[in-house]
C-alpha cells in the first residue's frame, strides 16, 4: 500500500458502528468498548474490547480488526507464509526482536489499564511468534505507526481495501425519519 490509513481519534461506539459491526461480522459485537480505528470509508475497521466479556470469559483481545475486506486481505498474507517469515526473522534479528517485545508490552499496558488480566498472553503470538496477523495489523492501526514493527510491515503489505468503497452499507439515522 502506497500510505496506509491514518490514525483516527478512538471514538463511542454510536449505534450505526454498532449495525456496522454487526454487519462486518455477522453477529452482535461482545464487549465492545469504543472504535479504535475508522477505515478511510467512515466505518469502523478495528474495535476495542474489554478484557473481560458480559459473562465474564477472559478476552485478551483487545484490538479486533472486523472489515471483512482487510481481513481477508490480511488472509492472504497469511496463506503465503509471512507469519513464518516473520517469526524467522524474530529469532535472527535481536532489534527486531526488542522492538516485538516493545509492542506487547504496549498491546497489555493498553489491556491493563482497563483490566488486569493476569497470565493471560497479549495478542497474535506476541512477544515471541508471529500468530495472527489481523491483531497486529488492528494493534498497528489503532496504536499508530510505529509502536508495533510487524503490524506495521503486514499493514503495508496490504491492498488499500477501502478504495472500493464501503464494506457495509448502514442507513443513515436521517434517512429513517
């Protein structure tokens, strides 16, 4: 991608992100605690959650990528091998390797300063493997450029999905009165 997305204020969820969600994913969002990146469409692309679901569950995930789009453009990389790239490289490269460690402690101070979930890992194999490249990538957007080196890699590796248009479409709150 020739310049990924900016980074967007984190916002309340009003109830269009929520239908957004809804739509994007195909079921109610869980322990939606606000938008944490918009995609340049207007919609929501990457969602907080609380560490904790309603009923309790442990969720260490707190950044949750949900355009269908940029997931499955994300899916991609994956299916290509370059989580595998990635954690060869963490075990190569001890720069890299510190800066990753740099990133899930950020990715567990943000989780923690909601709630402690105590021995409950970050997210997407940090700080030692690369597991699931749509947390880093909402970890990316949603913390800004920089604060997670391989979120940031697999952020420009993608397509700029949004060009199409928007994922979802929702009415607009006017449009019904």
């Amino acid at each position: 991608m020739e310049t990924p997305p900016p980074p967007t204020p984190r916002t309340e969820p009003t109830d269009a992100d929520v239908e957004a969600f809804k739509q994007q994913l195909g079921r109610p969002p869980r322990g939606l605690r606000a938008i944490a990146h918009r995609c340049p469409c207007g919609q929501p692309d990457v969602v907080e959650t609380a560490p904790r679901l309603p009923d309790g569950t442990p969720f260490p995930t707190l950044y949750y990528l949900t355009c269908p789009r940029a997931s499955s453009a994300i899916g991609t990389l994956e299916a290509e091998g370059v989580m595998k790239e990635m954690t060869a490289r963490l075990e190569t490269d001890p720069e890299l390797a510190a800066a990753y460690r740099a990133a899930h402690e950020d990715y567990v101070r943000r989780r923690d300063e909601i709630e402690e979930l105590k021995g409950f890992p970050s997210a997407g194999g940090m700080p030692d493997r690369v597991k699931c490249l749509h947390v880093l990538v909402a970890h990316s957007l949603a913390a800004g450029p920089g604060v997670n080196p391989l979120g940031d890699e697999a952020l420009a590796l993608l397509p700029e999905w949004w060009r199409k248009g928007a994922c979802v479409t929702v009415a607009n709150e006017e449009d019904d009165q």
